[in-house]
C-alpha cells in the first residue's frame, strides 16, 4: 500500500475524569521529523508517545497536539510553612517594638504573606491517565492512517497513469527513427544529384553517411532503459511500502534518459516528444516527493 506523507487525524475520548483530545498532522518532509505538543502535566508520556508514532512512520513533518482537562472532582490541599509563618511574626514583632507601635498583626494577616500558605492539586493517576491518552493516540493514529492511504492512492493512480503516457512517447519516437533515417538518406541522394548530375553516385558512400547519420540519432538504448525504469517503478508502486526515496532515484534515472534522447533529438517530431517526456517526468517527480 502507497501512503501520503500527508494526512490528518483526530482523536477524543471523554469519561467521567477526563477529556482527552489528541491532532495529528503530517506535510511532507526529508526525513521522520516528529513533534508533540502537550501539557506540561503529561509530559512523563512524551516518549512512550513518541515511540509509537515511529512504528507507523517513516517519513514526514508531523505535528501531535495533546490536550487535556481534568473532569474529576480531586481537591487541592492547603500546604502551610509554619516556619515561613513564625519568621514573618517575629521580623513584625521586632519592627512594633523598634518604631514602638501597637503590634495587631493576626494569624489570617501572615497567612496571607508570601508562600506562608499554598494550594496544592491532588497528583494525577499516572497509570490512568496514560492509558486514556494513548487511546485517544490510537483513535487519531487510525484516522491519520487512513488519510495517508488513501491519498497515497489517489498519488498511485495519477502517477500510473503518467506513465501510461511516457509509454505513448516512446513508442512515437521509436516509430519515427526509421523515417528519420530513410528521409536523410533521400535528401542525400536528392543533394548528390543535384551536384553530380547524371554521373554515377557512390552507393557504398551514400551507405556510409546514412550509417553515421542513424547512429548519431539512434535512441534504442535510451528508450531501452526508459521502459525499463517505468516498468520498475510499476512494480514498486504495486508492492507499495515506504518507498518515497526509491521512486525519487527512479525518476531522476528516467530524467536523464529523456535528456539524452532530447540531447540527440535531430528531428522536430522527436524534440517535442522529448519535452513532453520529460514535463511528464517532471510531473512524476513531484507527485513522488508526497509518498512516505
């Protein structure tokens, strides 16, 4: 199966203590480039998160955004420094008795000093919590997933059928190369003629000038190897898995074909139908940088 680098997902699962959303996006990208965005309070699971994306993909930017909102009733608890607490009295203290004024400070007063009293949220069910959140993983990874696939296919059919064509341009070149040859040879003669007149006309020399003509425009090899790509990346279409970076080197192999064959190109049926193999080509290549 050919999967797209790009994809989306999106996963949520809501219970009686939690509410857990997981995003998954994806664009294309050189490598496996994966980052996760998530609460601060959930940032024990960053790696065991991270570990379970890479065993699905291979290549791509993806971008995981993770929230999360506690819906149970945990209560915070009330933390008191009484030694903070006793410092404060005792500096207030010494300051009544220093500017001699009436020391009224009250309990309710200090509590409300600087880190003398402190609310603290009840610690999370870590274990829980995990397993609510690599649900909500699985959900948006399913999702995300089947996005790829299914893009990924749209990249297969479209590219077949590009190759398809390149097929049609090749079979018009390898059809024109015999004309081409018979029409130099017939300009040839023509041209002797008109030189020499009625005097008798070198065939074997005629022979050889037709020969270095036709071997100086001879395109068998390219249009060998040419089918000979496009009939391999047929196959590694059809057997599917990350093969991105394969089909990249093919289509660089097959650019440079067409470029010999343009190269060579002595005929302006030929140079066009090299210019649309190699648009096509290019077409080929671009579609290829958006397969995982």
């Amino acid at each position: 199966m050919i999967k797209s680098m790009t994809g989306f997902g999106r996963g949520e699962l809501v219970t009686d203590d939690c509410k857990v959303t997981v995003e998954i996006k994806a664009v294309n990208h050189r490598y496996c480039d994966i980052n996760i965005k998530l609460p601060k309070v959930l940032n024990y699971l960053e790696a065991r998160l991270r570990g379970t994306l890479k065993k699905t993909i291979s290549r791509g930017k993806v971008d995981v955004y993770i929230s999360y909102e506690d819906l149970s009733e945990r209560t915070a608890t009330v933390r008191l420094n009484k030694g903070l607490g006793r410092e404060y009295y005792n500096a207030l203290q010494e300051l009544s008795e220093q500017l001699e004024i009436p020391n009224t400070i009250t309990a309710i007063q200090i509590g409300r000093l600087q880190e003398v009293m402190s609310l603290e949220d009840q610690p999370i069910n870590q274990e829980h919590v995990e397993e609510e959140v690599m649900t909500a993983l699985t959900m948006a990874a399913d999702q995300f997933a089947e996005s790829k696939s299914k893009e990924g296919n749209n990249l297969k059919e479209d590219i077949l059928e590009k190759l398809d064509g390149l097929l049609e341009n090749i079979t018009e070149i390898e059809k024109r190369y015999p004309d081409m040859v018979n029409e130099y040879r017939q300009k040839l003669l023509d041209k002797v003629h008109t030189i020499l007149g009625d005097a008798n006309i070198d065939e074997n020399r005629i022979a050889t000038e037709v020969v270095i003509y036709s071997d100086k425009i001879c395109v068998d090899e390219e249009t060998v190897r040419l089918r000979s790509h496009i009939g391999n990346m047929r196959d590694v279409l059809t057997a599917g898995g990350s093969v991105g970076r394969k089909l990249d080197f093919i289509a660089q192999e097959m650019n440079r074909e067409a470029n010999t064959i343009l190269s060579k190109a002595n005929d302006i049926s030929i140079s066009n139908r090299a210019i649309d193999l190699k648009t096509e080509i290019e077409k080929i290549r671009e579609q290829v940088q958006n397969i995982e």
